[in-house]
C-alpha cells in the first residue's frame, strides 16, 4: 500500500472524492477466487510454517507476497497454494538493466522453489505500485525493462508458459474528472500504458489493481459513510444508465473505463489488495471491517459484477490483509498496522466467512506464546517522569491502539503507560530488564487488558526475520554482478 490520490466523482447530491489504488488483479470470467495478501512486517512474527497451516485450515487457496522471502516460499511448498511473489520496486533499477541480474532473481525467487512437490507460483508481480505520482516517474521507464528481462528469463527457465507477469497498480494512474465512464489513465503514462497493457493481453496476463474504500472515507470528511460499504446508499451515483452504489463498483469501473479507451475493455482485472483496518482510526474498528469485508466477499460471490462488466466480476480478489503487521509505517495513518483479517499471532478478529467451506474463520493452530505475565506501570513509582520513557518504548514498539480513535485510547493515562510499557516488554521477549523503565514499571501475573483494550503476550515461535536481510542480501548480489558485468564490457 502506498499514498492515495483523488479520483472525483459526482453524486446525485454533490461531489464524491474516492482515493483509489491499483495493486495485483487476474482477469477470468469464471466464479471469483477470494485470496489473501500475506505481508511479513511484523514485530511479532508466526513462524511461516504456522500461517500456511493457517492458509489451510480456512482452504484459502491463493496469496499473495510483497518480495520473495525464502522462508516463506519454503513453507509454501507442497502446500497447493497458489502464489503471487513481488518484486520491490528498489530493485527495478538493476532487473531492467541487466539481463543478466534479471536471470540470477529468477533463479534464486523462482526456479528453486518452483516443480513436483514445489511451490505453486503462479504470477509475478514486477514493482508495487511504480506509477504513483508522488514517485515524480522515478520507476515510469523501468517497467517495461524490467518486465521485458524477467519474461526472458522465464523463457530460459521454461516457466514463461505457466507463470505470468502483472503490474500491480495504484489507481492514481487513472483518474476521473466526474463520473467511472469518464475514467482514462493519466496523460504522461498513457504511453507506457499501451506497452503494459498491449504485453499483459499477448500474455494472458490480467491488470492488477488496489482499491480501498476506507481511505475514501478516512481522508474525505464528506464522503457518504454508507457508499463505502454494501448495504445501500442514499447518495448513489447517476452515470448515464448506469447506478452506483457504492465505491468499489464506481473504482472499479474507472478503470475499465479506462482500459476500454486503450481498446482493452475486456482485459481480465484482478483486485490485488482491498480491505479494512479493524483500529487505530474512528472508522476503523472490528465491526465496519466485519461489515465491510463480508460485504465485498458475498458481493463479489453474487457474480453481479459491476455496471460496465455485468456478470462479470474481477478474476481473483485479495484481502487485505491476512495478518496485522506491527512493524509497518504509520506515516498514511495509524491504521496501517491493523489491516489483518487475523491478529499478529493468528486470531481471527471477528466471524467472517470466506464462502470456502468453513462458515467462520479458523484460528492458528499450535502458537507457542511467553508465559502469561505483562510489564505495567509501578503504582508506588513517581510517574511524573515517565513521558521520556513511553517515548523509548513506542518508538520501538506498537502503540497505535493508543491514538485517538484506538481501541486503547479510553484507558486512563496510568492504561497507557502500562500499554506502552507491556508493548515493549513483549518485543523484547519478557527480558526482565527490559521492564524496569528505571523503576517505573513492574512485572505482573494479572492481564491487565482493559474491555476492547487487550494488552499482548508475544510468541516464542517467532519466524526468522530473513525478508529483510534476503532482500539487501539479493540487492547486493546484483549489484557485484552488475559491477562485473560491467568490468567485464569494458575490458572488451
């Protein structure tokens, strides 16, 4: 997930601003498949082997990663999951640049784990959302490189035939000055759009989009609560013939609108990413997420399809998320660590069926947690000092659920302290030491979670944290090739 950007369109009774997102789609006019997007930014990591038993249980079918993390891939395995393995987009600059680099990340990301009793991957994603605006075209002329490269790499590996390549989209590369039918790409990219699109269809690849009707509604205070969900609305909006009501309908069909004036109405779209945050935000709690993403699923389930694609909905859908991720950014809101469908440890957060055969959701199997205690605020300690402390603690740990809007933010200020300091305890594996905040907090043996305020005990099993060395360790090991390579050219 990246910044959104504004696509305006008018209701029967004002103006709508909708922020729409591209992200990884795949096109099929068959009955939708529901998967999920697996993110790995957590300071409270399950073991990858734990979530695929997680995947199983609830027969999700199809997911999706952000980069190639070999524990994960490893895990997957065997699995009969079908997945989609990213690329970042910090890596565009040496995969467009060299064939060479482009065969090494296939081999290491996909022919090693791919075969009888491998992983199923089934798409590659080249960057994640490259054409943002706010990237002022940095990553515009390495896609087409990139995506040219990695193709023939795949030939060379005889993977071309069954694993395809997307782009997942933001949908700030289309915009709308009114209504869905009006929809076009943005103007600078409807070049490199004819290519993207044009090798996408010749290799039955779908578009890849995003859509998140949550943050239409977060960053827009006159948007119609209601349009954001399922259940009807009274601030429909009037496109010609067609009606719509509600946000993911009206994104969606801007882009096919705009598709349609690249002479690709038909192209077959695959939601990368759609979801809703269960905290951190005043609409962003455990019962619009409920209402919201089992809407979308019985939505999408109905096989209604939208206004300009009739009985046609998108090929595959991909929640956002599977998991709440700890450790991500907040910098587009506090949110962002709470999109999970399941909390960090594998609990799901409210009974959502995924119309996959079970009616709700199956919780992870086998978590080892740390003892049952927690670190909370000492009583007898001079508490007028402990602001320098909290700060520490929350810069390293995760206290959105503080924040106005959160589901802690009604503790109290002694609540708070104690969260903060709990947050911390637990990152650091209940290390004594880590609770003495200079005499300030103390252990205790009595869960001090407070009604919808629930205050965390970490897992032993915590996976190793090898996405982000493997990536730097990937990104240096194109760089010492594309260096030789070109050492190599210019002793020629």
């Amino acid at each position: 997930m990246q910044h959104k950007t504004n696509l305006i369109i008018r209701f029967s009774g004002g103006v709508l601003l909708l922020w729409l997102l591209c992200g990884t789609l795949v096109p099929t006019m068959v009955e939708s498949a529901i998967g999920v997007n697996w993110g790995t930014i957590s300071s409270h990591r399950l073991k990858p082997t734990t979530v695929v038993d997680l995947l199983r249980q609830n027969k999700i079918s199809k997911v999706k990663l952000f980069e190639a993390d070999s524990d994960v891939l490893r895990a997957l395995m065997g699995s009969g999951i079908q997945v989609m393995v990213g690329i970042p987009n910090e890596m565009l600059p040496f995969l467009s640049s060299s064939p060479a680099a482009s065969d090494l990340w296939v081999r290491q990301n996909v022919s090693a784990y791919v075969g009888r009793g491998g992983a199923d991957i089934r798409y590659v994603a080249v960057g994640n959302e490259p054409f943002l605006s706010s990237y002022n075209g940095q990553y515009q002329n390495l896609i087409m490189p990139a995506i040219l490269n990695i193709q023939q790499s795949l030939v060379k590996a005889n993977l071309a035939g069954y694993i395809k390549l997307v782009v997942p989209c933001n949908a700030d590369a289309y915009q709308s000055s009114a209504l869905p039918s009006q929809g076009a790409f943005r103007p600078e990219l409807t070049q490199i759009m004819n290519q993207l699109v044009q090798f996408l269809n010749s290799n039955g690849s779908p578009f890849v989009v995003n859509i998140y009707p949550f943050l239409s509604l977060y960053n827009n205070g006159d948007f119609p609560q209601e349009y954001a969900f399922f259940e009807g609305t009274t601030h429909a909006v009037q496109d010609g013939s067609n009606v719509y009501t509600n946000a993911f309908d009206g994104n969606y069909d801007t882009l096919v609108a705009a598709l349609t004036k690249l002479g690709y109405g038909q192209m077959p779209i695959v939601i990368g990413e759609i979801g809703w945050p269960s905290d951190g935000a005043i609409d962003a709690n455990i019962t619009a997420a409920k209402v919201f993403n089992q809407g979308l699923i019985n939505h999408i389930a109905s096989n209604k399809g939208t206004p300009l694609r009739p009985n046609a909905p998108p090929m595959d859908v991909y929640l956002f998320s599977l998991l709440d991720e700890g450790a991500k950014s907040t910098l587009p809101g506090n949110f962002e660590r709470h999109w999970g469908i399941f909390s960090f440890d594998g609990q799901a957060k409210y009974p959502l069926n995924l119309l996959l055969g079970n009616k709700e959701l199956k919780n992870a199997r086998n978590v080892e947690y740390l003892p049952s205690r927690w670190c909370v605020a000492n009583p007898s300690g001079d508490l007028n000092n402990v602001v320098n402390h909290m700060r520490l603690a929350c810069s390293v740990a995760d206290c959105t659920t503080l924040n106005y809007g959160g589901s802690c933010n009604e503790i109290g200020e002694k609540g708070n302290i104690s969260y903060a300091f709990n947050s911390y305890y637990q990152l650091q594996m209940q290390d004594s030491r880590s609770c003495n905040f200079d005499g300030l907090g103390m252990v205790t043996f009595l869960d001090p979670s407070v009604g919808d305020c629930h205050f965390l005990v970490g897992v032993t099993d915590k996976g190793s944290d090898s996405s982000t060395s493997q990536t730097t360790y990937q990104w240096w090991t194109l760089v010492l090739l594309l260096i030789l390579h070109g050492t190599f050219l210019l002793s020629m």
